[in-house]
C-alpha cells in the first residue's frame, strides 16, 4: 500500500493513499532515514509505504525516494536538519511592490535557495490593484530582470481577482510551496482561490509563546480544481543551503548562462579580465541588481536571508 504524507504532527501522520481515502499512520520506531542527518524521517510531501496494524491503524514501513527537498537547520542541534516538506513541483514566491515591499536582495536569495533545492520558481505579483505609475515601472524592470533569468512573472490581485484564472491553471495538478513576507497577502491569496482555505503562513501565533520551543510542520492542502498547495508556519521563506562560494553562479541562471564566455574556467565574475558576466552587466544586459546581489552572496553578506529571519522571529 502506497500513499502520500498530507500532513504531519510529528508523532502521527496523514497519509493519502493513492485513488482512496487519507488513513492516519504512525512511523514504525525502527525506520530511520540512512545516512541522515534529519531529526524527522517523513516529512509532508513524502511518498511511503504502508502496512496495515491493528484496527484500521497503519504504520509507515518505507520512504520512497525524493525528487527534491527543503530542510531548515535545527536550532538546538546544529547539525541536525529538519525536513520541512519532500518532493515539490514548484515554489511560489509572492511579492509586492509596496505594502509592503518585497526586497530585492530577499527575491534573489529565495530564487537561489530554489536553485539549489532544484524545484523551480516564480514570481507572483499581488496588490495589483493599489500600484501607482511609480510601482508600474519598478514593477516593469523586476519583470524583465527575472524573466530575463529565466523566471515566471504572474501579475494578480487577491481582492480585486485580476490574474487568478491564470494561477489556478498554473497551481492545477501541482503540489506548490507558497511563500513571501508577512503582509503580501498569501491567507488572502489561500482564501480567494479557494474559499475556507485558510493558510497560516504567518509568524508562529503568540499563543505559542516566546522563548518556548515550538517545532512547527508543513502542511498540504489540497486545491477543489487539482493540486496542493504547502503552508509552512512560522517559516516564511526556506532555509538556505550551505552554497559553496564556487556554486553560487551556479544558482543564479543568467549568469551561469554567461560564464561560458569568461577567459577562466572559474572565474568567480568578480574582478576577473575578459570576464563575459561583467561584460554583460556593464552593458546592460543583465539587471544590476541581480549582478549585485550574486556578489552580495558571493561574499557570504547575510542580507534578507529568509531563513536567519524566521528564526530570530520564530524559536
Ligand atoms: P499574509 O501575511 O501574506 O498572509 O497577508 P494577508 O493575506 O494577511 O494580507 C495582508 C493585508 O494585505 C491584508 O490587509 C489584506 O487585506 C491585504 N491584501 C491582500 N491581498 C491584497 C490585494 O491584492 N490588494 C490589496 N489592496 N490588498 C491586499
Ligand atoms: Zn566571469
């Protein structure tokens, strides 16, 4: 018996099976994942295997093998790692021009940590209906650096509905990690696509507590017209991975594209003759701020981390 992990607490799961109904299971207390550092084993988005128990009760035997995966460091055992969800088709992040604005250096930094997680990347714009003739043209020159790398941009408006036909084709049929700053409107987005849908995509509720640990999990939820979408509480953006400072390239696709074309085979693009990366930016042709921003996380600069931010809000 086969399914897939739609929720977890941590001691129990909920597990939908294929072509039938989601049954409860618990993690049989010798399955361990080999060779990792997780503190969690399963996580949401996991496909497994199940064996029925004792009255309807069933126990997850085996974890399929993941495509992808996204883990946040835990914070008391450094070296640990918590699986936040498993096996995401694609990763939404919504921004906004203003009310509040989205950063810049938050966006690359997210598109990279996509990069590396391998699951690919847009860019929803909401608020549409409140930008002036100034946030149409910074909106304008942040579509043209992020298609220009390669990434989807998607305009909407959750209150006034502009554009949401189209996101409902492109979350159809897909399990979708929503993410973005508090206040760009994810639980209004949740809510006007399908109704009752209340994502809780905000900081970790005050009823927690500060200073209390509180471990927090995924969860998917499933969309009426096809596809899931994945709430992460308390964790706004993703962990970013440890990138290796010859990697980061790697993650911002116009300028891997462009490295072809420097006289080194490493060049890092940064002060380098015949480098084609700074050809390209002292010509235009790619957005300065992505160039910049590359260097920033070339540089290990901390910037918007989104990670570094849930925690110091979150635990
Ligand atoms: P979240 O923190 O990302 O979940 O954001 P919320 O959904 O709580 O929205 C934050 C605020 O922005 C609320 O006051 C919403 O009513 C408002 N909001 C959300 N979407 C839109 C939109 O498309 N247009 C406008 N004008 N306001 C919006
Ligand atoms: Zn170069």
């Amino acid at each position: 018996m086969t399914g897939r992990v739609i929720k977890s607490t941590g001691s129990w799961y909920r597990v939908q099976l294929h072509d039938g109904p989601s049954v409860d299971a618990r993690l049989r207390g010798s399955m361990r994942l080999q060779g990792s550092r997780a503190t969690n084993p399963v996580a949401v988005g996991d496909f497994v295997e199940l064996e029925p128990e004792s009255e309807g009760r069933y126990a997850i035997s085996n974890v399929l093998e993941r495509k992808n995966h996204l883990i946040r460091r835990s914070v008391n055992l450094s070296k640990k790692t918590q699986v936040i969800a498993a096996n995401i088709d694609q990763a939404i992040l919504i921004c906004t021009i203003a009310e509040p604005k989205t950063l810049l250096g938050f966006m690359d930094r997210f598109l990279a940590s996509a990069e590396a997680y391998g699951i690919p990347a847009l860019l929803v714009f909401n608020k549409m209906d409140v930008y002036g003739p100034s946030e149409m043209e910074e909106l304008s020159y942040r579509e043209a650096a992020y298609q220009r790398a390669g990434y989807p941009c998607m305009r909407i408006s959750a209150v006034s509905g502009e554009g949401l036909d189209a996101l409902r084709a492109v979350l159809k049929d897909k399990v979708t990690l929503f993410s973005g700053h508090s206040g760009v409107g994810k639980s209004t987005l949740a809510n006007a696509l399908q109704s009752g849908l209340d994502l809780r995509t905000g900081e970790i509720s005050s009823a927690h507590g500060q200073g209390q640990h509180t471990t927090t999990f995924a969860e998917m939820h499933p969309l009426d017209f096809g596809g899931y979408l994945i709430d992460t509480p308390g964790i706004r953006g993703f962990g970013l991975v440890n990138m290796e400072k010859d990697q980061v390239s790697h993650y911002f696709p116009e300028i891997f594209a462009l490295s072809e074309g420097c006289k080194y085979h490493n060049c890092t693009h940064v002060d380098e003759p015949q480098c084609a990366v700074i050809h390209a930016y002292e010509q235009h042709q790619i957005a300065p701020s992505r160039y910049e921003n590359y260097v920033h996380m070339l540089n290990g600069d901390e910037g918007d981390d989104p990670y570094r931010h849930s925690e110091s809000k979150g635990e």
